[in-house]
C-alpha cells in the first residue's frame, strides 16, 4: 500500500469529485490501482497522477470522453499529437463562427441604430442601395398571417443557419401590379434579405439601384397608410415603379414589447 492514496484525496487534489472518479472507474477510463474489497476503499496510486492530469487536460479543451477513451486504449505520442491536431482544427472553426456571430450583433446593433434616429420617419426619400441577398418563398395566400409564418419557417430549413432571423431582416414582397391597384396588405412572397455579400452563392441576388422610400413605427397594419403616402410622393415627383414593392420589417415583437418601438419600411425600386 505504498505512495498510494483514497479517492477523496486524489480527488481533493485534482479538483474533482470522488463521484467523477467513480464515473471514470465505471466507463473503464481511469481505474483505481487497487480496491480493499473488504473495506470498500479505492486507492490510486502516485504514478496515476499524469495520466489523470492528461484526462483532465483534454477534458477541458473539449475533448469527448469517447474520444479520451479512445486515445487512453492506445496511448502515445502520435495518438497524442492526433488528437490534439483534432481538436486545433474543432477549435478554430468555433472561432470563425465566434467571429461571425460577433460581427452579426455588431452589424444588427448599428443598423438598428441607424433606424432610430427620429429624424428620418414617415418621410420619402429615395436610396440607392447596393445589391443584396435574397431567398423568398411565393405564398399560396398572401394575406394570411399562418402562411407567412409558416413561409418563414420554410425559409430558415433553405438558408440552414440557426441565426437567419437575426442576420437577415424578415420581408415580404408585394407585386407591382398589386401596388398600382392599390391592394396593399397582400404579400407575393416572404423573405430574408441580407447585406453581406460573402453569403452563401446560393441564394438570389436583389438588384441594387434607387429605391423610393419610407420608414415608419408600428406594427405591420398602418403599412397601408404609408404605402398610399410613398406612391403619391412618386406619382407627384414623376417616377417609374420597375419592380415589386418589399415591405422591410427591421423591428417587431421580437426586439420589444412596446409597438410604438417596432421599425418598418417600405423600399420600391424606381427610376
């Protein structure tokens, strides 16, 4: 029973539980060097302290306990290397999507600063905007809320990133044909559009060029309000609509609670 000590201690040592060694004895990861049978007592043995150090090490970048397994039933220095090679590359691209994630607060942040300045509401205005990422699905219904959301649903499957809604911002697409007959709540389509350009090459591509527009607060059904005072203002300034009206919802129910805060607008391309 020499140089060896109880489970409480190597555990105390280590900064672990007595149960997690527990654990790793029933996985057949890190077995006791020797247990009284008669006292129930575990003991470890002092050379057992690297190779719980190891366990520990690998642990803490991440490393799976199957894959600890793995490495510990043929341990040495190639697998060693190979495992940690492993775990170089798992850690960078957590990095990159760190990265991206951070970028995409810093990006929803500013331009939904942007759209808080007073100044620029419930006036028209004309943009010119850069080209864009588009997906849109064509609705069966476009007056129904249920098949938006639903759209919407379908949508996030197509782009396949878990932060679409957040990265994108949520739109719908009326026709132009409906806007020149002066039917405002029926969507064509739903969409997400995107201002990063290093997106995925498979979604479409929204023209850039000049835009009539106007920016406004509330919720989605005075949208009519300020699409009859848009297509005055193009009427009046001698403008042509060449393309369908989208409806940019930057703000909702999902940013706050209050409806005088949610953030809209309305973007049709003219010349």
């Amino acid at each position: 029973m020499k140089a060896k000590i109880l489970i409480g201690e190597m555990a105390k040592l280590h900064n672990i539980s007595a149960q997690t060694l527990r654990y790793y004895d029933q996985i057949g990861l890190f077995k006791p060097d020797y247990i009284d049978e008669v006292n129930n007592y575990r003991y470890y043995g002092i050379e057992q302290f690297a190779q719980l150090d190891s366990i520990l090490f690998l642990k803490k970048l991440g490393v799976p306990l199957k894959d600890i397994q793995k490495y510990f039933k043929e341990r040495n220095l190639n697998s060693m290397i190979d495992v940690l090679k492993h775990k170089e590359i798992m850690i960078k691209k957590e990095i990159d999507i760190l990265n991206r994630r951070c970028k995409s607060i810093e990006d929803k942040v500013r331009f939904m600063e942007e759209y808080m300045r007073e100044d620029i509401f419930d006036k028209c205005t004309i943009k010119t905007l850069p080209s864009r990422k588009i997906v849109y699905l064509d609705l069966e219904e476009g007056d129904s809320v249920i098949h938006f959301e639903y759209g919407l649903k379908e949508l996030t499957a197509l782009v396949k990133d878990d932060l679409c809604l957040f990265n994108g911002i949520i739109s719908c697409i009326i026709d132009r044909n409906q806007l020149k007959n002066k039917k405002y709540n029926y969507y064509k389509s739903v969409a997400l559009i995107f201002e990063e350009e290093d997106l995925d090459k498979n979604l479409k591509t929204l023209s850039g060029g000049k835009y009539a527009t106007i920016a406004f607060k509330g919720d989605c059904e005075i949208g009519e309000i300020h699409y009859k005072k848009l297509l005055c203002w193009i009427e009046e300034n001698n403008l042509e609509i060449v393309g369908d009206g989208i409806f940019l919802i930057i703000t909702d129910s999902a940013f706050s609670e209050f409806k005088q805060e949610y953030i809209n607008e309305i973007q049709i391309p003219i010349k």
